[in-house]
C-alpha cells in the first residue's frame, strides 16, 4: 500500500501553452523515450541553492520537480563561475563528489540513505504519454556514487503511478518517505564513484501511469547499505542522469552481458547488468557450463582467462551476448611520484611499470587529505617504462595533497602514493588551511596574537590567543557551514577570512 498523499497541480493557461509546445517538441526529437527533458539539460535558472520547495519547477516547465520538501539538488555546468558547489564536475562541497555528465552538462543528485533511517529525496515527472494496460515497458537510469560518502547502499528505483505522489516533510510528525513498491529497484549495493551504473527493468503497466518518481521506497531497515570509507559525509548520495522509458513493442531488448574487462589476478568484478524483470535468463561459462538462470549480472573471481554467455528472453525475443574476461598477473606499477612547489605552482611527476591495458592517468587534489577530486588527465603510453608530468598551475593556499590515479581500459584502478606540499607565500594576511575542513584547521599571520571564529549569527563560536604566529583548531564539534575568522595581530589591527566547514 503506498504511504503518500495526493496532490494536483494548478497550472496558468500560458503555462499550459508552454507544456504544449515542449511536448511537441519532445515527441519530435524523441520518438521513444517518455521521459522528457530526459538528461537534465533544460533549465529555468543556473541552479545557485537546495531546492527543497515543491512549487518550484526545478529544471524546466513542465518536466521535472520535488515532490518533497527535503533536500537534492539540480546540477549543472552553467554553475561553475556563478556558484561552484552546484557546478559540474566539481560539487564536492555540498554534494560530496566530481563527477562529469553522464551526457550534456547536468544531473541531479539526491540521499538514498540518510543519517535518519528515513528520510530521503525524490524527483518527480510527468510522462509524454500514459501507460498502456498489459503493455511491457523497459525503464532506465543511471547513478553514479557521491566520491565523499561513507556508506553505500541499494533500493535505487523508479515508481510510476497515475496521479503525482507528494510527501510532506513539514508535516507533524513529519513524513520522509514514499513508501511503495517501485517496478523497476535495484537490489545490489551500488559504489562505484566513477562510472555511470545504468539501473534498469522490465515490467507490465496496469494502464494509465502517467507520472514516474525517482528515489528510495523502502524503510531504512529495508535498506542495504556498506561501509565505503570510514571518513565523510555519514549517509549515501547518488547522481542521476539519463532517464529513459520505452515501449517494449518499439524495440526489442537485447541481452547486456557487460564490458569486455582486464583484471589483475585475485580481483573481482561485475558482469551483466541491474536490469531486472528479464522473463528467462541463462548464464553459460566458456560456452558450456550454466553458472545462472536468475540473475542478470553478479561478481565473479577468475582466476584464469574466461569468457561468458549471456542468453535472455523478453516480450518473445530472445538474444544472446558474450563477455570477455582476461585475467593479468602484474598491475601497472608507480616506481617513483613526486609534487614539487616551483614558483607558486605544483609540479607533479611520476614514473611507471607493466603498463598493460592503461588507458589514462587522471591527476587528484584535496585540500584535506581525504576527498579528492580530478584536476586533470593524461593518455597512458603502455610502454615498458613511462615518464609523465602534470603542472597544478591553480595552487591553493596552505596545504595540497596530490595523487595519480591509473585507470584501465576495463576500469581497473591503481593508485600512487600521496604527495604533501605546502604554499605559505600567500598575499593575504590571515592563511587557513585547508579551507573547506571538518577537523583540524591551521591559522598563519604575521605578528597574530589572537583568533576568533564567529558564526553567520553573529556568535562567537572560538576564540583562543596565539603566541607563535600559527594556531592549530580543531573544529569538529562546529556545525557544518559558513564562519568568519578573524585575527588580531601586535599593531592591534584586525584581518579576516572565510572559513567553510563541512
């Protein structure tokens, strides 16, 4: 039984208009696909805030919304010089991650699983067309896992119903989540922060769906999560982009065994897909050995060059497909990586080994040690012996810790060590680093005799006098938010800077 309330909206005849027209539009371009405005890229205004206000339209008239008045968010590229915690790629301090558009240059992203059990986001669409009764549908999103997270889970799903769904947040006692049963949920855990995850399935409409909601349906003890790292933001975000609905009688669904991969020996790793509501499935190993007849994809741990057949029926059409596992004994390997200060900028260099199947290096930064995020990318040589360097020229003040990330072709990692470097010759008075930070934070000025830390209140929150010109603070205990910190040095002068803390 579906725990949510019913709500209608009340649209202007101008606005109608528009929806007319954007339906025309949409049903021209988009013979298929229901879902309109379908990668996110339509907007009305560069996103800047939380939406958390179901009146608001959040990416475009007539396509998407909240049905909730909890958190999530609308990203996009277009943010990136206006308000860079809603900018594309790099969103890490709001959203706890850097990740590029799956296509064109937004997504959105909302809590899957949240510090209370219950409470998660949600966004809501109204479909091109209704469903038909009896009819089979394939439905499917990709998610992508928030980079800062420490925990992943599962139950990411799609619920289509007849008329639009709304949970009050504000209402007493309050209400977090639409409880239903989604027909298309994923129940693996997902936690991959680099490649898009397409979630999909198969399934009967009853007849007249017209509204498809994206989120959690399930109790948090319904929940499946996993510990991903023991730092970070305590619950699970997810992107999504690429949401897509199609008739089964428009196209025949073929079967996804997955992406041909290259593993190092006593590695893991997922072939198929989460596509679930295929109505016959059978799995064979090298051709001849049934492994499955249930699932459609799983992890599995060769130990030896291997291959497997995927063979499926949907809707009368059955369709086969092969992937191709080959297992290497010897990862690529960083003999030596260094990041070194040179006239304000950083210059990082390494060198590598066994370089087989690379297909990139992708240069990480972080101001704290923990969360990185990318700030550039190398082709792989896949020589015996390679030299590469990347020079940082946007140095941040304080301390910077860099990283190479090597990424195969199959979307195996290896990782190099971890470089510290420190730019202390800043033009500004008052030095804090790193800055955004959730525990220790270092304060450097000429001649400081005391800091003071005030809230956007008004309030001071800390204070403590300095006799060595660098104060060392630890400001777990803050709330997460904006401060002012203000120093006063020996000539009695006052200076000042922000401090973000997460």
């Amino acid at each position: 039984m579906y725990n949510y309330l019913i709500f209608t909206q009340r649209l202007s005849s101008k606005a109608l208009g528009f929806i007319i027209l954007s339906l025309h539009f949409s049903i021209c371009f988009s013979q298929t696909n229901l879902v309109p405005n379908s990668s996110f890229e339509q907007y009305n205004n560069c996103p800047t805030k939380i939406v958390q206000d179901i009146s608001v339209h959040l990416i475009c008239p007539s396509t998407w919304y909240k049905p909730d008045r909890g958190g999530g968010g609308y990203l996009n590229a277009c943010a990136n010089t206006i308000y860079k915690p809603y900018g594309v790629p790099n969103n890490y301090v709001l959203f706890h991650g850097y990740q590029f558009a799956k296509t064109g240059n937004g997504y959105i992203v909302m809590f899957y699983k949240n510090g209370i059990d219950d409470a998660y986001n949600y966004f809501q669409v109204r479909l091109l067309d209704s469903l038909k009764n009896k009819r089979k549908y394939y439905a499917e999103h990709f998610v992508n896992f928030g980079n800062d997270c420490s925990i992943s889970c599962n139950n990411q799903g799609l619920l289509f119903t007849k008329k639009p769904v709304y949970v009050d947040t504000n209402a007493m006692p309050r209400i977090y989540t639409i409880l239903a049963n989604p027909q298309v949920e994923n129940k693996q855990i997902i936690q991959d922060t680099f490649g898009w995850v397409k979630v999909a399935g198969v399934f009967t409409a009853t007849g007249g769906e017209q509204y498809l909601t994206i989120g959690n349906f399930r109790k948090g003890t319904q929940t499946a999560f996993r510990l991903f790292q023991s730092f970070g933001y305590g619950g699970s975000d997810y992107y999504v982009d690429d949401v897509s609905v199609y008739d089964l009688d428009s196209f025949h669904l073929k079967a996804d065994a997955g992406r041909d991969t290259t593993i190092a020996k006593g590695d893991s790793v997922f072939i198929g897909s989460y596509t679930n509501g295929i109505d016959t499935i059978k799995w064979l190993q090298n051709g001849t050995k049934v492994v499955d007849t249930t699932r459609p994809g799983f992890w599995i741990w060769p130990t030896a060059n291997t291959y497997y057949v995927l063979t499926q029926t949907v809707g009368g059409f059955t369709s086969s497909d092969t992937v191709y596992i080959n297992v290497s004994t010897l990862p690529v390997k960083f003999i030596s990586f260094s990041a070194t200060l040179k006239e304000n900028k950083v210059e990082n260099s390494w060198q590598t080994a066994n370089e087989i199947n690379v297909n990139s290096y992708l240069m990480e930064k972080s101001t704290d040690g923990k969360s990185f995020y990318k700030i550039g990318k190398l082709a792989a040589e896949n020589k015996a012996r390679n030299i590469y360097s990347f020079i940082d020229e946007n140095v941040s003040e304080g301390v910077s810790y860099y990283r190479v990330l090597a990424l195969d072709n199959d979307g195996k990692r290896t990782y190099s060590g971890v470089q510290r470097v420190e730019n202390s010759k800043s033009g500004k008075p008052l030095l804090i680093y790193p800055n955004p930070a959730n525990d220790l934070i270092t304060i450097k000025a000429s001649s400081i005799k005391s800091v003071t830390i005030i809230n956007t209140e008004g309030k001071i929150v800390y204070s403590e006098k300095v006799n060595n010109n660098t104060a060392t603070i630890d400001i777990s205990r803050l709330a997460k938010g904006v401060y002012l910190v203000k120093g006063e040095l020996d000539n009695n002068t006052v200076v000042s800077e922000k401090l973000i803390k997460e």
